[in-house]
C-alpha cells in the first residue's frame, strides 16, 4: 500500500465517532456538574480536551481536571467524592499527588487535582502545569487543526511499537511530547524522519543554541537521547524519560516503515515466545521466561519495580558474563504480573580480577583465598570462578523480596 492509504486508513481506525465523542463528553460533563454544585472548579483535561486522542480497543479515558486555589484545599476532593452520585466505581490512586478514578464501563474517568498557577516554574507538582499544557496544544492546533489527525497517528504508531509513555518500565514518549515533536516538525511522517536528525529541540527558541540549552537545564535531565524544551517551560525536558534503548528501536521501527508503509506498524504485536525459542535453540543459548509479580496496585509503581527487577537481572548477567542476545519484557500496564522473556549465551567460567601486582599484601591474600585459580595477566592478578544463567538467577533473586516483587522461572 501507498503511504497516504496506509495513513488514511489507519486514521479511520484511530478516531473516535461523534457519537463516542458525545457520549463521554456528556457523561464527564454530569460529573464535573456535581462537582461544581459543591463548589469545586472542574473540566475536562487531557487529550480529550485537546482533541488528540485515540480509539483505544480497552477502555477509553477521560481526564478530568478539578482545580484548587491552595493545596490544603485538595482534601475536599475526597470528601467530596465520597458525599456525591458517582457515575461509577470510585477509586484512589496513590502517587506523587493522589488521584481518583471513577469507573463508568465504557469510560474511566481519571479525576485529577491541580494547583491554579500562572508561572510552571512554581508549579508544586508535575501535574499542575497540565493545565498550561491544554493551552498551548490547543492554541498550536487552532493555527493548525490537520495537526490533531498527525498526532493521533503518532501516538497510534508509538503505541504500537511500545514506546508510548514516560513511565519507567517504558521509558517512551509521553503524549505531550509527542504532540508538541508532531507540531513542531509540521506532521507525522515529518517526525519520523525529522527526530533522527535533531537531539536539541527548542519550539519557542527560549534559548540561543543548543550549548546554552545543555548548560542551563538541571543536567540529570538530560540523559536521555532527545531534549526537548518545554514551550510552557523553559527550563523543562519534556523527553526526560525516553531512554536510548526504547528510541533506537523506535528508530529501526520508522525506518522499516517508512521504508515500507503497512498497518502493521499501527498494531501492537504480542511477543513471539516460539521465535524467542527458535532464536535459542540455533544459537545453542539458553532461554528463560520469567513471571514477575508484585502487590503494589498502582500501575505505574507496579511496572516500574517489576521492570527495575527484570533490568537488575539483566545487568547481573552482563557483570558475570553471561551474554544477553535477546530481551523482552510485558506488563500490560495494568494488574499484578509481568512476564520477561531472555535468550543468553551462557558461560560455566569466568575471569574476575583481583588486586595490582604491586600491591604486594593484597597479592598474598588473594593467592591464599583463591589458591589454584589465581593467575597473572596484564599487571593483575586474577581468578576463574564456575558460573552459571542458574547460579546467576538464584544470586538476584535474594534481592527479589526488598525489591518489592515475587519472582518464578516458568
């Protein structure tokens, strides 16, 4: 197919109907009146607000943004949840700022509360200049309305490609970064290939050039591959979170579909466990599936331990040299449980270095602990020590409690 019908269709697939459209609207618009009508300030926020969501195949969201004046205020939130007609199941959600979401079937409304600011600077919290955020995607998108359809297919094809949202156990694109990347490079395909080429990215040129960009934002901000400067923020990395992992592969994928359009690249594949085992069996590697549990009920909290585990034990393997060919690791952002699958070329012995051979006590202590197995190389001394994928897991897995998760070899 032709890239402009792959696009078309796509976009067919992606966009809510005006009947969707209406019936969210009006379910968050009875809420967010019985807020009111015990005085709390409150709209839809979001994506939704913006007009850039998508068709998801699980539950749509809505984001409902309940505006306090004083953060001590926040608290008549709850009390307030708790007096009213929900149109659903309430439920809190704990994190930097607790949050509530109420579960209408068809929609889940996420009810959050923000501080009214009118400098980001002084924002309390991350999520009070969501409410700048709005405004500018809106501003940028009524010069522009094609751009909402732009951004939908970003999100769709980053989705897909699992390299949609900041969270830590993603470490993708957040939807705001990826509206404002799509704008700023004037349309979806324009991204794909416009992001290869830039790692500074200043919409409101804040900032006279890049240098002046890496010198005056917070350093452990920009670790990451791509920095992109906040237009409602100058001093904020919007791509924080993406790491160099997730965006090489969001690259290979650009490329491979730019190279070849196809639907494809807009549906989420699920991993492919017999190809993993395949790959294993004709590298003569061992491979393991391993399911990571844990009881922290927040999604972002639970993926994040379980993929901190799942990362430990990556670099565990890597330090007792142990080769990793192939990792994936799948927790579908909700629930208990994830599932990481690796493939590893697996090596019985090591070499471990010791002290400096002029070190001449540390030298006769290391002789004596490791007896036969100590050796000279390279002005070290060293030693072989046995090892195993097995000795390494059970090693890691000692940590698994205090880490928060429960661990299996399935």
């Amino acid at each position: 197919m032709k890239l402009k019908e792959v696009l078309t269709e796509e976009l067919e697939e992606i966009s809510l109907s005006a009947s969707e459209i209406a019936s969210f609207r009006k379910i968050s618009n009875v809420f967010i009146t019985s807020l009111k009508s015990k005085g709390l300030k409150a709209f839809i926020g979001g994506s939704f607000a913006k007009g850039t969501a998508i068709k998801k195949k699980e539950r749509q969201d809505v984001d409902i943004f309940v505006v306090f004046d004083f953060s001590k205020d926040i608290l008549k939130l709850g009390e307030v949840l708790g007096k009213i007609k929900l149109p659903g199941k309430l439920k809190v959600v704990h994190g930097s700022r607790d949050y509530f979401q109420v579960d209408c079937g068809d929609v889940l409304l996420e009810v959050i509360p923000v501080l009214k600011n009118t400098n980001p600077n002084l924002a309390e919290n991350v999520t009070d200049v969501s409410l700048s955020h709005v405004k500018y995607i809106l501003g940028e998108i009524k010069k522009s309305p094609s751009m909402a359809d732009e951004i939908r297919l970003a999100k769709a094809f980053c989705k897909a490609q699992r390299c949609y949202g900041a969270e830590s156990y993603i470490h993708g694109f957040s939807g705001y970064s990826l509206e404002i990347l799509v704008i700023y490079f004037k349309g979806f395909v324009k991204f794909l290939k416009g992001i290869q080429k830039k790692s500074v990215i200043d919409p409101e040129n804040y900032f006279k050039n890049s240098s002046e960009v890496m010198r005056e934002i917070n350093r452990s901000k920009l670790q990451g591959p791509i920095v992109l400067v906040d237009p409602t923020h100058k001093y904020r990395n919007v791509c924080a979170g993406l790491n160099s992992e997730t965006f090489d592969e969001f690259v290979k994928s650009a490329n491979s579909f730019l190279k070849k359009p196809s639907s494809k690249y807009f549906e989420l594949k699920e991993i492919d466990v017999l190809e993993l085992k395949r790959f294993s069996n004709k590298h003569d590697a061992v491979f393991l599936e391993l399911e990571i549990k844990t009881n922290r009920r927040e999604p972002n909290i639970a993926g994040s331990k379980m993929k901190k585990f799942f990362d430990f034990f990556v670099e565990e393997l890597g330090r007792r040299k142990q080769k990793v060919l192939k990792k994936e690791f799948n927790y579908s952002g909700s629930g208990l449980k994830s599932k990481g699958y690796l493939v590893i070329e697996e090596h019985k012995k090591i070499e471990i270095r010791g002290p400096s051979v002029k070190l001449k006590d540390a030298v006769v202590s290391f002789r004596k602990a490791k007896g036969r197995n100590a050796f000279k190389k390279k002005g070290y001394w060293w030693f072989k020590d046995k090892t195993s994928v097995k000795e390494t897991f059970e090693r890691v897995n000692k940590f698994a409690k205090e880490m928060d998760v429960g661990v299996r070899v399935v």
